[in-house]
C-alpha cells in the first residue's frame, strides 16, 4: 500500500469518552487532499450466550463545511434535553453501580425493596404455612 493511502486512515488528533458500555471515539484524519475531518464512532459492548463478547460500532463523518450547523443543532438538542429533564440521569437502573432505594413507594404507601442479603424482604411466608 502506498504511503498517501496509509495515511488517509491515520488519526491525527484523537480524544476516548467510555460510558459504561458504550466508548465513543473523537478522531481527527486527513483526507487524500491532506485538509482534515472528524469521524464519531460509537462502539457498544454485547454478550454472546457463552460469555464471550463483542463490539457493535456505528460511525459518522463531519466535515468541515457542515461543522457550524452540526455544532448549533448538537447544542440546541443538548440545551433543550437540559432545559426538560435537568442534568440529572433518570435512568441510574441502567448504571453499574445502581443499588435499588431502601423504600420504594407503590400507590402512595412505601413498601421495602427486596434485596439479594436481605431474604426476610422478599417475602414473608414461612414454611410451616405451606
């Protein structure tokens, strides 16, 4: 392979965001005509049934002449998903280190959560009932 087709795939400049299972890569290459574009590629994290993994990735390619209207419509997206729901993570259950609340409330009356330690919270029928 020629040196010029090499270097269309060399990352110029390159910054990682890992998410939980998701990892977006930020990575900067030059085209044939050496002038510089952006690729976006989300890459997710899949089980296999028999435990081995593997990788789901979707790509995007920004150009410089479309850079101001992505930027304006990525921040007017953000801005309004901030403005309605806040900063914070509504969806803390799909989180690693989600741990279930101590009450949780059903109807208006608190009922305790069962828990994995905590057998006497999942249920209270004894054995000698049945």
């Amino acid at each position: 392979m020629s040196d010029k087709g090499t270097m269309e795939k060399e990352e110029i400049f390159s910054k990682v965001l890992r998410a939980g299972r998701r990892t977006y890569f930020f990575d900067v290459r030059a085209t044939r005509a050496d002038d510089y574009y952006l690729t976006i590629t989300e890459s997710k994290k899949f089980t296999n049934d028999d435990g081995s993994f593997y990788y789901k990735k979707h790509k995007i390619y920004l150009y410089k002449e479309d850079f101001a209207g992505f930027n304006e419509i990525l921040q007017e997206m953000t801005d309004f998903i901030l403005d309605e729901k806040g900063e914070e993570v509504i969806s803390e259950r799909h989180q690693k280190n989600f741990k279930p609340e101590e009450q949780e409330e059903t109807n208006g009356a608190p009922v305790a959560a069962a828990t994995a330690t905590s057998p006497k919270a999942f249920t209270d029928v004894s054995f000698d009932d049945i």
